[in-house]
C-alpha cells in the first residue's frame, strides 16, 4: 500500500511540475491538453526523473 501511496505522489508530483513549466509558454499549454504530448520521450524522461528523486528520497527515509 505505500507503494502505491508512493506512485500516486509520483504521478501528481510530475503533473504539477510540467503543468507549471506548460503555463509559462502557450504552445506547451497546447500541447497539454493533447494528450499525445504524454507520450513524448522528452516528457518521459522528466517524468521518470521525479520519480527515481521521490523514490529515492523515500528509501532513504
């Protein structure tokens, strides 16, 4: 079950800082709202990149 606690906060965590970086620049805002852009490897990779940190720092707890 923390597992999944863990990857609720992973998830939430990379939305929310691609949605900041997407609200600073009207053609990212756009390509938000396509769901397409998820599967982007640019965006992946900043995705799996949050996610190894929040992992990481949970471990580490």
């Amino acid at each position: 079950m923390k597992i999944f606690g863990i990857l609720v906060a992973l998830v939430a965590l990379s939305c929310a800082q691609y949605e900041h970086e997407v609200t600073n620049d009207s053609e990212l805002r756009d390509a938000f709202i396509n769901t397409t852009e998820w599967f982007d490897p640019e965006v992946q990779w900043r995705i799996y990149v949050t996610a190894s940190f929040i992992v990481d720092t949970q471990i580490s707890f």
